[in-house]
C-alpha cells in the first residue's frame, strides 16, 4: 500500500476546509407539498378500498410524477458522484483520516 503525504501550509483552523474545494452534491428536488397529501390521502383510499376510478386514475399520475422526479434525482446523484472520482486510481477506495495536532518543536 503506497502511503501519500499532505502537507499544505495553507491550512489553518478557520479553514481547513474550503482549502481542500469539495463540491457539494445536487440538492435532491422536493415532490411539491401539496401532491404530496394528496398522494397520502389517495394511497389511504386505496388501502381501505374506497378509491374511485376518476381517483385511481389520478393516484396512478401521482405515483408516476413521484417515480421520475426519485429517477432524476438518482441521475443527478450518480453523474455528481463519477465527476467526484474521475481521476481516482483503480480500486481506490474514500477515507476519513483523524489527525490530533501537535504544537511544532521549536
């Protein structure tokens, strides 16, 4: 295993960081609030077996809305997280390294 030394003498605690430029990922998009319950409340009729055909027909819309905006969001997801690790060597694998800082000899 090949161990990597960092050192940059840019770091300090008020930003250790922003020196490091990690992107943030793609805020997932929100099924609107109002779709919402009422997909709740068509799913409850369904469950109870007093869904209409008209409500039927509209929780089948509902369900298909919800199930692309859940694929697009994965879609975002996934083309943020290869931008993320292109360039990363084969098989490398992410992680979080702890480090106690000690005061420098003099």
């Amino acid at each position: 295993m090949k161990l990597i030394r960092f050192q940059d003498t840019n770091l300090s605690p008020s930003r250790p960081i922003a020196a490091m430029n990690k992107r943030v990922p793609p805020k997932p998009k929100k099924f609107p609030a109002a779709k919402q319950r009422r997909l709740d409340e068509l799913l409850e009729k369904n469950s109870e077996g007093t869904i209409t055909p008209a409500e039927k027909s509209r929780l089948e819309q509902l369900v298909a809305e919800a199930e692309r905006l859940m694929v697009a969001n994965a879609k975002r997801l996934a083309e943020f997280s290869k931008s993320e690790n292109a360039g990363s060597p084969v098989g490398a694998v992410p992680v979080t390294v702890w480090v106690k800082p000690e005061p420098a000899e003099s």
